[in-house]
C-alpha cells in the first residue's frame, strides 16, 4: 500500500470543523474532488479494567480443537 502525503495547516475553518466530527467533500468548478473526515482519535486508557463490560472472553477460550495441538508437536 502506498504512504499517504500529508500535509500541515495552520488554520483552516474546514479542519476545525473536521476536528468536531463533521464530514465534507471538497469540490472545484462543481464537481467533488475529495471527501474531508475526521481521523478516529486515540483511546486513552489510563487505568486497569477501562475495558470492562466491553470484552467477552468465552469459558472456552483456552480449549484446542480436536487434533491441532498434535498437528503443532504440542502434545
């Protein structure tokens, strides 16, 4: 996949309003050229169990199914 360019605005009412969550598309002459939207921002998670009620482990997680630890040589 090839990088991205990006570039770096001082100010821009367009990015202010792509930082509140808005979505837009820029156009010229008329016509669409580009689609502006927010980027997902960073999850801070500061403390232990931030997560809680939003991950399900099922009881079997740690259960193999049949054959594949001896297909690995781990029985």
């Amino acid at each position: 996949m090839e990088a991205v360019r990006q570039y770096n605005v001082h100010e821009s009412r367009i990015l202010e309003q792509a930082a509140t969550g808005e979505k837009m598309v820029i156009s010229r002459s008329g016509e669409p050229v580009a689609k502006i939207v927010p980027l997902r921002t960073r999850v801070k998670r500061t403390e232990r169990g931030s997560l809680q009620g939003q991950i399900h482990i099922r009881k079997d997680f740690d259960d193999l199914p049949d054959g594949l630890a001896d297909a690995f040589g781990m029985l």
